[in-house]
C-alpha cells in the first residue's frame, strides 16, 4: 500500500542524521527527490530563520539566487554547477534548525491544504521566482546574525506553500519577505550613508 509522498518535516529530519560531521549540497538536492525546487527553497531558507554568522546567508542567497533565477526562466528542474553541489554545509547547523522548525513544520503541514489555485499557474511560479531573486538578493546583504531572519521565514513559506499547493501560505510568505526586502534595503542605505559620512 502506497503511503504518498515524504513529508517535508520527515525529509529535514532524515537529513540532520547521519555519520559525517558535514553533508553536502549534492546529498540534499539527492534527497529533495521529485519536488526538488520547492524543497531545495525551503532548505535553502530554514538555516536563515535563526540568528546566524555569516557565511551562512550569504551562501544561502547565492544558492537561492540560482535557483530563483531557474524557476523564473521556467527551467524544468533545478541546476547548481558542480562547484556548488560539492561545498559542504556542517550538519549540526541542518540539525539545529530541523530541530527548530520540525514542530512548526508539522503543525503547518496538518493545516495547509490546496487553495487558491492560481499559484500553481506557470505564470505566478516564474513571478514566485522573481520575488525569490529579490529575496536572495536582501539575504546577501542582510544585516549580520539577526537581519536575515525575516527573509529566511519568506524563504520557507514560499517553498512549504508550492510543496502544499497551498496558496495562502505562499501570499504569507511573500508578504514576510517584503518586509525582510525591506529591512535589508535600510541595512544597506544606512552603512552607505555612514561610509559616506566617514569619507
């Protein structure tokens, strides 16, 4: 008898397990399985949601920003160059989080449901893809340690929303990631006018 498909809650627990200290980009995306782009969206945002040093975000944007860049061309299945799937990420950092968000995740999967429709249209996931850039690119240049939280929420909304179909949830997430967007542009403008009064 067939049990359906993984829950993302399971798959994040399945890959803070394992015998080596650091797993790498290859493994996850090998894990992800089928539903690789809104998984790969959701682990790519879940490290962010917790105060975190860099390089944390910035790895996290950059591998977000190649992704987005995909889904908004329509690019069937993800791509990362090989340089990319071979960094490495270390594993206690996936266990920390999965351990975080695993209760919201359940409590999420148990209500989220297919709604609104419209999102599972090819033309609202390439425009999900474009706010994704814009995301990765606020995640980047995210204040340090705590500015990336908001957009590391987005990140994770948008991608449970596409795996639920759960259109909701994704207007939820993209709503938190304006806000985050917002509060990077902030962090950006001020360190610019403080070098500016410097120089």
């Amino acid at each position: 008898m067939s049990t359906g498909p993984r829950r993302t809650s399971d798959i994040l627990q399945a890959l803070a397990l394992g015998p080596s200290d650091r797993i790498s980009v290859r493994q996850i995306v090998s894990a992800l399985g089928e539903r690789t782009y809104a998984l790969l969206i959701v682990v790519l945002g879940l490290p962010n949601c917790l105060p975190m040093p860099p390089p944390i975000p910035l790895i996290s944007g950059i591998l977000l920003f190649f992704i987005a860049l995909q889904l908004a061309v329509g690019w069937p299945s993800p791509w990362l160059p090989k340089r990319m799937l071979d960094h490495t990420i270390a594993r206690d950092v996936v266990a920390k989080a999965a351990t975080r968000a695993v209760p919201y995740l359940v409590w999420l999967e148990r209500v989220a449901r297919p709604r609104l429709g419209v999102f599972e249209s090819e033309v609202a996931i390439r425009f999900m893809g474009v706010a994704l850039l814009a995301f990765s690119l606020a995640l980047v240049t995210a204040a340090p340690v705590i500015g990336q939280i908001p957009l590391g929420l987005a990140v994770c909304l948008v991608g449970l929303g596409l795996v639920e179909r759960d259109g909701y949830v994704v207007v939820g997430g993209l709503a938190v990631g304006m806000v985050g967007t917002s509060l990077s542009l902030g962090f950006v403008f001020a360190v610019i006018a403080s070098a500016t009064a410097i120089f």
